[in-house]
C-alpha cells in the first residue's frame, strides 16, 4: 500500500508545485511511472484504462473544442455585451445573473468550459464597467462563477462525472432524472450562502458607470456553431433513451464547428490551444494510480467504511468531498467507481455529488479549480489560500448537506 500511497503523492506534489498548466498531467503520468516501477501498477492496468476512456475523453473533447470554436468565432464577446446592460444596476443584480448563467453554462458545456470561457469575461466586465470600484467586486464575482459550476446536473456537465457514469453503467436519462434536483437545491444553497459570505459587497447601490463593450453581431458561421451545439446537447437525452452512445454525436458536432470556424477564418492552432490537452494524460494516469490503490486495499477499506454506517447516502457523500478536497477530485471519484462497483446506483450517485461539491474546500481539488486560479492569475488577481478555504467551507458544507438530503429524496 505505502508504494502506491507513494505514487499518488508523486502525482500530487506536482501537480501542486510546478505553476504550469500542464502541471496536473506530468503529475499524473509522473505517479503512474513511481506505480510501474514498484510493481503495484501493470500494463494491464493500462490497457484497461485506454479501453474505459476512450468513449468519454471523446465526448469530453469534442464539447471543448465546439466550445473553443464559439470563444474564436466572438459568441463569448458578443456573450459579455448581452451580459453588460443587466450590470448596469444594483451590484447584487449583476452577481445573480452571472450566477445564473455560469451555472447553466457548466450544466450544458461542462464546469472547465464555464471556468475557463466566464471568468474572464466577468473580470473584464467588471473593469469596464465598474472602473473605480471593481477591485473589490472581482474576488465576489470570481468566486461566482466558480460556485456555480456545483454538482453537474447533466453527466457532460463534468467529465469525472461522465467518466463514473459510464464505468457504472449509469445512461444519461438515468443521471439526469436524479441530479437535476439535486443540482438545483444545491444552486441555490450555494448562491445564499455565497450572497451571505459577500453582504457587505453586494449592498453597494451605486450604478455601474463606465463604457459598455462593443457589441459585435454574429456572423453567419457563429450562427452555425450555435445551432449545431444547441442540436447536439438537444440529442444526449434522446440518445440515452434509446440506448445509444452520445460521443459521436459529439465528436461530429466538433468536426462540423471546427471546419465551420476554419471557414470563418480561425486558426486551427487557435482553437486547438482552447482545449484542455492535459485533461486527458491526467485523467489516464489517476485512473491507473487509482487501480493501484484499489488493489492495495483502499478500497475495502471504504467498502466496510458504508456497510457499517447507519447512513450510507450521507457516509459516501461526505467522504467524496473530504477525499476530492485532499486528493483531487479525479482519483478519488475513480477509486469510489471501484468500491461501488455493484452497489445501488444512488450510492453512486452520492459520491459524485460529494466530488462535485468538495473540490470547493481546497484549490487542489479538482482540475477546474486549478484552472480557475491559473486564469485569476492571468488576469493579475490572487486568490488567497486562507480565503479560498473560508468560502469554501461557508458555501460547501451546507449545500453538501442539501444535496444529499435531496438526492435521499429522490432515490
């Protein structure tokens, strides 16, 4: 156990200590090379990994890139001038909105989609329209659209989710009839919580007074893009509820947006550098390291854990989140797919919704969490570790506790 415990700390350390965005996936290729020298992974391990994966890092890649084609072909620009007349009131009125449509932006791209394509749209609003007072509303803000994108209502809303979903044999209509409520009570948990944690912010009643951006029509081909995408998330449940896999429908709608966009005049290495490569290096790697630790007794543990507790649904739930806090949201949700492997689907269920929410108590855990204090960076802004934890803990703990309220409802 202690060699695989090894590997996963090897995979772990770097990906915190190296400030790159490729960090998480030499981790993980870097832990998975600890687990095959000391013999508690094999090619086996690997193979079978490459056999689960494929299917949803298609899916997952293929919704990236049609929405890199949407951010080269203006519809996030022309997104932010849609956005900027609803800011023009009390602040309050802003941050629900951006609320509101970073967390339907995560249900239906997914939650590094919303990180990666809001969070700057949001800081650069907010400059322009708030240029006096915007420092202090970009750390409230910011945290608005990481919140939002909580548990995935919808299995491509998260690609861990996705990844387990299959594992488990779970259909997207299956998934959806039970984390659609559960999504919604925990929204709107977290946006009371996240409201309460920024009062004072949000009483400001001043009018926002600086220069609107530019609104630039769509053209023809973002038109396009816009349509294809719509039809494409429209077919998941259909798919499902006919028994049919959803990735080609994905991988096709990619191929359509991209030659529609190099059409238009984007550059393929444009789009190509919107989507999150390392995603799949990391993902391949946890789910090999994960294995390793499952074989070396990790998982029996937590099995005996849930066949001892009075209350299961809660048990798996909060362990999903303090495990995907400390160890990254991937390898943990990885090795609950092991443990769960036939147990009911809402003990499933219950850890996905724990890995969702955890993952806001400590910046490590997960990959949009990364992403989003990578692109906070960018944009000159840090976000302070004892603040992170603070919120975290004020918005996680009680919509954690909601949700799996809620999804003891409904199963």
């Amino acid at each position: 156990m202690l060699l695989a415990i090894a590997a996963m700390a090897t995979a772990l350390a770097i990906a915190l200590a190296w400030r790159n965005h490729w960090a998480p996936a030499a981790g993980a290729l870097a832990g998975l090379a600890v687990a095959l020298a000391g013999g508690v992974a094999s090619v086996a391990d690997i193979e079978h990994a490459l056999g689960d994966l494929w299917r949803p890092m298609i899916t997952i890649v293929g919704i990236m890139a049609t929405t890199a084609t949407a951010a080269e072909l203006g519809v996030f620009t022309r997104f932010a001038a849609w956005i900027e007349p609803r800011t023009r009131g009390p602040v309050k009125h802003a941050f629900r909105f951006v609320f509101v449509i970073a967390a339907l932006t995560a249900a239906l791209l997914s939650n590094d989609a919303a990180i990666l394509l809001l969070t700057p749209v949001v800081v650069e609003l907010l400059r322009a329209v708030y240029p006096k007072r915007h420092p202090k509303f970009v750390m409230p803000f910011a945290f608005c659209a990481f919140v939002a994108a909580g548990v995935a209502p919808l299995p491509t809303g998260n690609p861990m989710n996705l990844v387990v979903a299959y594992r488990a044999g779970i259909d997207f209509n299956t998934y959806a009839l039970h984390m659609i409520p559960v999504a919604i009570a925990g929204w709107l948990v977290a946006y009371a919580m996240l409201a309460w944690c920024y009062r004072g912010v949000l009483a400001d009643e001043g009018p926002a007074l600086g220069d609107a951006p530019p609104k630039v029509p769509l053209s023809r081909h973002a038109l396009v893009v816009l349509a294809v995408t719509g039809a494409s998330i429209a077919s998941y449940p259909i798919l499902a509820a006919l028994g049919q896999p959803i990735w080609p429908v994905a991988a096709s709608s990619a191929l359509i947006c991209v030659a529609v966009a190099l059409a238009r005049g984007a550059r393929l290495a444009r789009i190509a550098g919107g989507i999150s490569w390392e995603l799949v290096p990391f993902l391949f790697g946890v789910l090999v390291l994960a294995t390793a630790l499952a074989r070396a007794g990790v998982t029996d543990a937590l099995a005996s854990l849930y066949e001892s507790t009075p209350a299961p649904i809660a048990t798996v739930g909060a362990v999903a989140a303090a495990g995907s806090a400390l160890i990254d949201n991937h390898p943990m949700a990885l090795l609950h797919s092991l443990t769960l492997a036939g147990w009911p689907d809402k003990y499933v269920f219950a850890a996905l919704v724990g890995g969702d929410l955890g993952p806001r108590l400590l910046p490590i855990g997960s990959l949009a969490g990364l992403l989003w204090t990578h692109q906070l960076r960018r944009q000159g802004i840090t976000v302070p570790l004892g603040t992170f934890v603070r919120v975290g803990a004020i918005v996680t703990i009680p919509s954690l506790i909601v949700s799996l309220a809620v999804l003891w409802a409904v199963t």
